[in-house]
C-alpha cells in the first residue's frame, strides 16, 4: 500500500524513508508527492508541465503587477501565453526549491533521532529524546 505524503507520520515512516542514508540517496517516486493516477500519467503529467504553471503566472500577475485590481488585470494582455507560463513556471519552481529545502531539514532531524533512538536503543523516552542531539554531537566528536 503506498503512503500518501499527507498521512500522518508514524511508525510506518521508517519504512518509507532509509534514515541509513542522506537525504541526497533517497529513493523518489514522483507518485508519493503528486497526484498521478495509473493509467492517465502522461495525461496529469501535461496538466502540470502546462495549465499549472500558467494558472500561477495568472495568480502572480493579479496579485504583483495589477496588485489585486480586477479592471488593472482586465487591461493586461492575457493571451501572450508564454510570458505568463514563464511567470508562473519560475513561482512554481521557487515553491518547489523552498519545499525541497524544508524536507531536507526535516529529514536530518528525524535521521537524527532515529539514529539516536536505534544507537541507544530507547525507543519512546521523552527525556532521553531531547539530548539526544547532544549525544550525537558528543558521538561524533569522539569518533571522527
């Protein structure tokens, strides 16, 4: 059974990340983050690469550049296709890059406690979960 990304993490999570290795060497499948329905992938694939990042051009656009003025946005010339895909497509790409920084943050605390978890073998204790950080760092510092 796939693990949708939005379902609440829990033990199961070990399972879908490899903590053994960073975040760099992690196994993606672009079906655990997008919606890609098996069968019509190419269909959803065209919807994304092309309607998305026009329909967040218009979105930037309203709000930038006509700053939320309905009859300022009416004036702009909305047919020039390409400009505003392009708009939308480099808004999308910085969502994507700032999630994708936000999942490698995420990552390396959770590798963090797990490793600290299994290396200690303490599975659910509050107090020793909160030096465990402190304890890695310590590990660290002896062994390399």
């Amino acid at each position: 059974m796939k693990r949708s990304p939005y379902a609440k993490k829990g033990p199961e999570e070990e399972e879908f990340y490899d903590y053994n290795t960073s975040f760099m060497y992690q196994n993606v499948q672009l079906s655990n983050f997008i919606f890609l329905p098996e069968g019509m992938e190419a269909l959803f694939m065209a919807f994304y690469v092309l309607v998305l990042p026009y329909i967040a051009g218009l979105v930037v656009i309203y709000f930038f550049i006509a700053e939320g003025n309905f009859e300022h946005f009416l004036v702009l010339d909305l047919l020039t296709v390409l400009p505003v895909w392009s708009i939308g497509y480099e808004a999308l790409a910085v969502l994507i890059l700032l999630k994708i920084v936000y999942s490698a943050v995420g990552f390396q605390v959770r590798r963090r406690r797990y490793l600290a978890r299994r290396n200690h073998g303490d599975q659910e204790s509050p107090n020793h979960t909160v030096h465990a950080d402190d304890d890695l760092l310590e590990h660290y510092k002896q062994n390399y």
